[in-house]
C-alpha cells in the first residue's frame, strides 16, 4: 500500500471509522479485520477526547469493492449523496421560508408607508389623507 502523506492531508481523501460504518455500511469488526490485515492504513485521532480512526476513503472503498461487489459500493455511494442532496434540499426550504416571510413583512411595510420614488417619506396630504 502506497504511503503518500499528502493523501491524509487533502481534503475528502480521509473520514473516519464511523462515517466508513455510516456511508458505507461497514461494521467495526470488518474495519478493523482489515486494519489488522494491512488493507487499511490508519491514523488514531481524537475529537474533545473522544477517540476515533481516521482511514483512507480509497481505500475503504477498496475494501467495500472486494467484500461486497462493485455493485453494493456504488449503491452506498448513491444512497449517501441522496441523502445529503435531501438535508440540502430541506435547509434550501427552510431558508426560503424565511425569506418569503421577510418579503411579506417588508411588502407590507411598504404599504403603511408609502415612499416617494426618491426614497422619501411622503406627507399625509401627498397620500391623500
């Protein structure tokens, strides 16, 4: 196995144990197996002291490959982007709710104080009050 330490680096090249069991649906026992084995290479990390491996993801999609088939790897893999293409989707919503209820409330604003093309407030006498 090629050890490049550029490869720990970059971004996306690595994730840890528990999105390897997440996304694509490994148990710890087969991680570790092929930890064991040599066919993956790991660095031990810890987040607020909780301890995790970090692996390299091409080579956890190696292993996938071997252990379940082409096939499998790659409805993971579509499974994962579906639900992250879906948690974007229900932010996006979320986020134009928001908006529209801003765009009401100025709308409405624009209403009970009507405002000259300059900008300025119109007198009561200029609306016709």
């Amino acid at each position: 196995m090629v050890h490049l330490d550029s490869e720990w680096q970059r971004k996306g090249a690595t994730l840890s144990d528990k999105t390897a069991r997440k996304e694509f649906g490994l148990t710890q026992d087969e991680i570790v197996r092929a930890i064991r084995a040599g066919r993956l290479q790991f660095h031990e990390n810890a987040i607020h002291g909780n301890p995790f491996l970090r692996l390299l993801r091409r080579e956890v999609e190696a292993l996938v490959e071997n252990e379940h088939g082409d096939d499998y790897l790659k409805a993971q893999q579509t499974r994962t982007e579906l639900a992250h293409i879906n948690r974007e989707l229900k932010r996006l919503k979320a986020q134009v709710a928001t908006l529209e209820q801003r765009k009401s409330q100025l709308v409405a604003d624009l209403g009970r104080r009507r405002l000259r093309d300059d900008g300025t407030r119109m007198s009561n006498a200029e609306r016709g009050r």
